[in-house]
DNA sequence: GAGTGGTCTAGACCACGTT
DNA sequence: ACGTGGTCTAGACCACTCA
C-alpha cells in the first residue's frame, strides 16, 4: 500500500486518503479492531502526521472511527439509531421515556433562552438536567428549561435540589396537556461540561436538538439535547428507521 | 486585546480563542462583515496560523463564520431555518414542493441503497438529482432512488434523460398512495460532487436527511439529502420552528 | 514509564477570486 | 498580480491511559 500517483486533477492528500483508508476500513478490518498509530499510519502512507490527522478526523466525523487519547484509533460499530420523533403527545419525563434527571436549578435563564420561552427577561426558569444512556454508552445531555409558572404547584420543600427536585418538575409538568411541539436539529459544538458528560473532548461535533413544547398557547418548557454526531443517528417518525451505511460497493454512477 | 492568562486549568489555545473571537463577534461585529485575515489574526493573539485556524474551524462549525478561498471570513447570518418534516402524506415532486430536479439516470443501485429497497440487487432503479435552494442560496442535493417497479408506466420514450425526465418519473410516481415515511438525520462529509453543488469544499460537514417512502407495504422511494451543515437549521413539525442563538444580550431580529 | 492521541509551532507552497 | 484561505511539512511538547 504505497502512495499511489494520479495526480492530473490535484485532490488534496488527507481527501485520496481518506478514501484509501475508507477502503480499507471495508476490507481488512472488522469492528472494534484496533488501527496502528497515527506515526506508524503517517509513515507508511508516506506523509506528514498531521495530514494523517486530517483524513482520520473525516473518518471520525463519519462515524467510521473512534479515536481515544491514550488508547488508539479503533474501528467504530455503525452509528446507533436514537429515535427522537416519538412521544409525540408526551410531556418529557412521561413514564418510559429514555431520559434520567440529574439535577435540576432554578435560575434567570440566558437571554436566547427567555426570548424562545416568551418570557420575561427576568423571570426565574427551572433548569433539568438529563442525560440519556443507549446501549450502555451515553449519546446525549439535556438542559430543559421550565417557567416557574408551568408549574405553578411546585412544593419547594420537599425536594431542595438535586435528581429528586427534577423529578418533582417532571412530575408537576404532566398535569399540563400538551398541545403540540416544535423541533430542530443542527450541528453544534460541545461545550466543556456537555464534551465530559458524552465522554467526549470539548468542541466534538454535536447535533443539538431544539425541542419547544406548547400548552395554554404559549411555550410551557423548552429542551435543548446535545446528542454525540460521531455515534448517533437521528431517526423520527413511526418506525425504526432508515439504515443506509457505507460498505464495500461505492459509487456506481 | 492581547492573549489573557488564566492557566490553572490548561485549557487548549484554540478552544479559548474560539471563546474570545465568539464574544467580539457578538459585541464588535455585525452580519456580513469582513474579519482580518488569518495571518494578521494569528500575529494579533499571539498564535501560529494553524492555531487560529483551528479556532475559525470550530467557529464555522457553529454557523458563525463563514470563509471561501480566495475572499475572505465573514460573519455569517444566522443559520435558516429549513422545514424537513412537512409533506408528511406527499410524495416528492408533489405540487409545490421544495425542490427543482435537475437530472435522470437509470442504474443498478448500490449495494447499502439496495438493501434499503428491499429489492434485489440486481434490479435497475431510476436515480432523480435534485437541488434545494432557499434565500437565494443553494442548501441541499438530493438523490431519490426508485425503484423501477414504482413506476410501472412510465414511458422511456418521450423523456429520455435530464430534467424532463425527473419529472416524468416524479409524475408517475403521485400515482401511487403514500402510506407513510421514515426518517433519520446524521452527520456525514459532502462527496465531492455534492460540495460543488453546495459550493463548499469536499467533506465539508452535511446534515444528511435519509428518508424512506412506504406504499403497497414496500418501500417504493429513498430519498438521501445532504443539507448545508453550516448554514442550515433543519426544523420539524407543524410550524416554523424554534430559535435559539448564541447572542450579546439582545436579539435584534 | 511507555505509548497513545491532542496541541502547537514556523515555516512553505498551492488554488482560487478579485483587481 | 495580488491577497485570500487551503494544504502540507517536520518537528516539539503535553495529557492521558494502562501495564
């Protein structure tokens, strides 16, 4: 596996080996298999490691690869499907639903956040902290943003802070009927408390998942998701989902 | 505006300069203006260009910057809001949709296509181009696979190839009953023939939009849809959907 | 402590759009 | 022709994991 020469139409290096090491990846490897290291991988192929580093970062975008520092580059499963459509006319928290509260504040919200919420600038909101877990790794962190007023029977007593407290939010949100939502999805960025939370470093490609509930005509909670880009598929409607992978057959046309 | 210290907790160079370059484009910037270029940037905080560079990166990635060769970085305009989850009992190309078909051909699909057909895979399918563009720029390339079977009468005769023939296809396909769609959203890299559609580089981060169209219990069309990551923010559901910026503290718009 | 990926540097040259 | 961002190099050191 040398460099090999076909450079009539310039591609850029890191591009033709992505392709070369997409290839092989179909070919000679099986999941979880465990890459040599960059320096060997840059050497072998003939170029600089940081233009190994560039075509490896394209695969780990993919979802092909899974880099870990200390540990190495390992070939990655296909990206699991997280379903995100469903519950349509449930509030979050609703019994089965795949988020575990951790925690849960009650803060002057951002003013991006008061501006979606319709709210005044200045009115208290209750934060939930959720986190969601599938197939034992963690694929998504949550900040759910609640008005004081959508839960307006909300014993402060009995649950000061903490899991327990969000519980109570959740709980008190049910009583609200649900009369529709609204959804987004874009990529984003982790920020450094989310990056640990998904095990990931700060700045990993994220797609946030922009969740507005409607009660009383107005926005009675507002869910900001970050789920891991690397790892995760976004599927919605009824069923399953779509399942279209990479493999060995590319590019008929 | 020189290079602050902070170091008890090394935090990478890049990662804190994307932070400072983020908050002067809230405070000092305005939708459209040209940055310094990358050269005087990096000399101005202190850093090699590649360092800056990284910063930029992460800053595009977040639809904040955008750059083209050869021009400049500007600061982009908030990302658009683009409906995905509409036409929920239309087919594409059904009146009014989004879309303007662009090309025809007819091959034997993929092997990962085929499989998500449910057909044989040897069996011809009709693949239709289609390009998305909205505010004037492009943000999304299309391929729809249908299956020859989907479109048992159509005539190959009168529309040979090209854009009238995406739209004979189209046409026959209205005939059939829509039962229902599935959809998944994943991150993928812009191949390069979709990146020069979408005028940006080869594996530049896209949204793709996989959907799966469901009549006489199969799966009669698959759509693959490579949305602008950048400068896109796909919305579902039944209205326009949510907002939320970054942002100083006001929300002029 | 050895080995991994992550960050950073200071250069060089290239491809592209504008003038 | 010039200035821009894009690619590439050959090093160095750091942060982390694991034996």
């Amino acid at each position: 596996m040398g460099t090999t020469q076909l450079e009539s139409v310039p591609e850029p290096k890191y591009w033709h080996l992505r392709t070369v090491l997409s290839e092989a990846l179909d070919s000679e490897f099986s999941v979880g298999e465990i890459l040599p290291n960059e320096r060997d991988l840059a050497a072998r192929f003939g170029v600089a490691r940081a233009t190994l580093r560039q075509a490896l970062e394209q695969l780990e975008l993919e979802g092909r690869l899974q880099r870990r520092r200390g540990v190495g580059t390992t070939v990655a499963p296909p990206r699991m499907g997280v379903a995100v459509g469903t519950d349509q006319d449930a509030w979050p928290g609703a019994a089965g639903d795949a988020w575990q509260p951790a925690d849960c504040t009650l803060v002057v919200p951002p003013a991006a956040v008061a501006t979606a919420l319709e709210t005044g600038a200045e009115e208290p909101v209750h934060v939930v902290r959720r986190s969601r877990v599938s197939h034992g790794q963690p694929v998504a962190a949550e900040l759910l943003y609640i008005p004081a007023a959508s839960v307006p029977e909300l014993t402060a007593i009995d649950a000061p802070s903490g899991a327990s407290r969000a519980r109570a939010v959740l709980r008190e949100l049910q009583h609200l009927e649900l009369e529709g939502q609204d959804r987004a999805v874009e990529l984003g960025s982790a920020r450094a408390d989310d990056a640990k939370e998904l095990d990931r470093l700060p700045g990993a490609p994220v797609l946030v998942v922009t969740t507005r509930f409607l009660a009383d005509g107005r926005t009675a909670a507002l869910s900001v998701a970050t789920y891991r880009a690397d790892t995760c598929r976004l599927t919605f409607g009824d069923t399953g989902g779509v399942e279209i992978h990479h493999g060995p057959e590319r590019q008929a046309s």
